[in-house]
C-alpha cells in the first residue's frame, strides 16, 4: 500500500518560507557581489605584481648592461695601459692627432689639450697619453675603439686591442 503524507501550510507559513527564500537569495547575491570584487582586488593586485616584475627585470637588465660596458672599459683601459710603450710605438703623430679629435669629439678631452698635441712635432701619442692618464677609464676606452677605428693598416694591433675589448 502507498501512502503519501501531505503537509498543508498556512498562507502565513507559505509567506514566512518565501521571505526566508528571498533573504536566502539576497545573501547569495551579497556573497556573490563580495567574491566579483574581491576577484578584481585580486586580478588588480597580479597586474601590479606583474608591472613591479617587469620594471624589476628591466631595471636588472639595465644594471647587467651597465656592468658589462663597465668591464669592457676596464679591459680596454688595461690593455692601452699594459701596452703603452708598443702603442706609442706603433701609433704615428698623424694617427694620434686624428685620435685626439675624435676623443675632442666626444667630449672626452679639451681643444685646449688637441692644440698641445698638434704644436708637438714629435711625441704627439706621448702627450695623448698625459690626457688619457688624467682621464681615467672612459677616455682609455674610447682611445682603444678610436685606435681600433684608425688602425686598419695595423692588423696585428687592432687583433690584439679586439681581442681585450
């Protein structure tokens, strides 16, 4: 036999289930339109967690660039340094004339110190080296590039000088 069981409510009880029905719903809509924007905190939060990475990884790139052209200055100074005299040997009084201008150029030494050079008759890479000494790292390597630049018909030279910078 089958027997079912029916529950009569009361006009008051089906208003009092539909009002709990409807708060109900009204708290999933809260609790839903609390997790939408703790969702976009959240996507905001990674955007900016993403840009602080990118301007961290660029600005570490930077530094590593800035090292490497730091060691190549540094190598270039010690090879103008450890091979002065072959240099000065090497290096004719029109070349070093030529190397004081580009060095002039670049803004690395004064006009005042070209004219010094040029009134030299003799021993013009000598006088260069007096400005490169006072100069300290960047002028050496700019002088190692600009050598390395004027110096094709020294293949041995600009071998060595690539080979250091």
């Amino acid at each position: 036999m089958n027997t079912q069981t029916y529950i009569f409510l009361s006009p008051e009880e089906v208003c009092l289930k539909g009002e709990e029905n409807e708060k109900l719903l009204k708290r999933q809509l809260d609790e839903n339109e609390r997790a939408k924007q703790q969702q976009e905190e959240l996507k905001k939060q990674l955007e900016d967690m993403e840009r602080a990475k990118q301007e961290q990884e660029e600005l570490l790139k930077k530094q590593l660039e800035d090292m490497e052209r730091a060691k190549q200055e540094q190598d270039a100074a010690e090879f103008v340094d450890k091979h002065r005299e072959k240099i000065i040997e090497i290096v004719d009084h029109e070349m070093a004339l030529v190397i004081a201008e580009d060095l002039n150029q670049q803004g690395l030494i004064t006009q005042k110190v070209v004219t010094e050079i040029k009134n030299k008759p003799v021993k013009r890479t000598t006088e260069l080296y007096k400005a490169l000494d006072s100069g300290g790292l960047k002028v050496k390597s700019a002088f190692c590039k600009s050598l390395l630049e004027h110096s094709q018909h020294n293949s041995k030279l600009k071998r060595s000088c690539l080979k250091r910078i």
